[in-house]
C-alpha cells in the first residue's frame, strides 16, 4: 500500500459526460500529479500541484482541469468525455515539489467512456 | 528533462540476475536517475534513484556510469513477481514532471 488513495477505483460513463477523479496523497505529501494511461500505452504526464498551486503542466486537453485543495487531496475533471479518454489516470504524491524525492502512485481509476 | 533509451523487452531466469540498461547520454548534472516498476496496470512503485554514486536498497542496485550517460538497474535474484515494465527517468532538481518514457518489458521466466 502505497498511501495514495484514488477513488473511484472503476468510472463508467457515457460519451459528452463529465467526471471527476479524487486523489488524496500521503500524509504529509504536498505534491500531486496526474498521468493518463490508455490501453497498452506509456504513462503521459497531465499537470503536478504543489501545495495548493499548479506547478507544471503535461499533455493535458482543455476538456480537463485538476486543482489542489487546502487539505491536500486533488481532484481531476475530465469534461466533454471522448471515447478515446477511456484509460486508467493515476495520481501520485511526493513530499516536497524540489530535491530528489521519490513519488508513490495510488492504484488508478479506470475510467470507460461508452 | 533528457531523454531515455530502453530496450524494449528483455528476458530473465528465474533466481538470476536481471541487468536493465538504460541510456541517458544527454543527462545534466543536476538531474537524477530514478527507476520505477509498473505490475500489470498497478499504480507504478518506486525502486530506486541515484545522482552519481551506486545505490543499494533492498529491491535493486543502481550502476552509474562515471560519465552518468548510462546507468543499469539491477534485480539481484530475480521472481517471477519482477515480471513488469521498467522504466527509467533522468529528473532535473527543480523541475517535477516526471515524465515516463515507454520502458523495458522484463519477463522473468521459470
């Protein structure tokens, strides 16, 4: 158990339909990111927040859009949904959004848009 | 972030050592290697990460070249439970998205 706790753990939905997937770190962890996953494909990074604030910024469509909350946990909106957004999104924590640290993935939702 | 070069699969028996290698000839010395693992569509899990020294844990050892071009992780004795694609980043300091290029296949067969 990584620490990492995303929910839902399976979305499904229909095309036009917007979702959104929750994220919360470890404890203490103030730095978040996303990564969009599809079927047999690499892991494409979306957007990282640290503490509240963006702080970089992936392939990530217009259609979707992440914030960070004061407690911590972060959410990913995914609007106007695609057939091709279906995919696992995994979000990962690290502790500090500079120096070496390494990040801990949750185990993804995955979502299918029908 | 400099980019990385796997093999896109490889093969290893059960019980031996699984040397992975990665190119990274564009590394800046700022930046990290770290590698990561990824079972079958779990979550990825964090192995090990290194600037410039050799690193041990209890998972995998970590080879950096003296030029940092290239680095080789190390599964001791693998299991069959190592079978998963492995990926190796090289990670500026200060800049934190982490990106995941397409990795290495590792099949640990019995």
């Amino acid at each position: 158990d990584s620490g990492v706790t995303q929910t839902p753990k399976h979305l499904i939905t229909a095309t036009g339909q917007r979702v959104t997937l929750r994220c919360s770190p470890r404890s203490g962890d103030l730095s978040v990111y996303w990564y969009q996953q599809s079927l047999d494909q690499g892991l494409q990074f979306l957007i990282q927040y640290y503490n509240g604030e963006e702080r970089a910024k992936g392939n990530i469509l217009e259609r979707f859009s992440a914030q960070q909350f004061p407690d911590l946990h972060s959410e990913l909106n995914l609007s106007s949904l695609e057939l091709g957004d279906s995919a696992l999104y995994f979000c990962a924590s690290s502790s500090r959004a500079q120096l070496n640290t390494e990040a801990f993935f949750g185990q993804g939702t995955r979502l299918t848009v029908v | 972030d400099a980019k990385t070069t796997q093999p896109p699969s490889m093969d290893c028996a059960e019980g031996r050592a699984a040397n992975l290698p990665c190119n990274h000839s564009t590394i800046s010395g700022n930046e990290y290697v770290y590698w990561y693992r990824q079972i079958h569509s779990q979550g990825p899990q964090y192995i090990i990460h290194g600037l410039k020294n050799n690193e041990t844990n209890e998972m995998a050892s970590l080879i950096i070249t003296e030029d940092r071009k290239s680095s080789t992780l190390i599964l001791p004795h693998a299991t069959l439970r190592d079978t998963a694609v492995y990926y190796c980043i090289v990670r500026v300091v200060d800049n934190n998205d982490m990106r995941f290029g397409a990795g290495t296949r590792l099949t640990v067969k019995p």
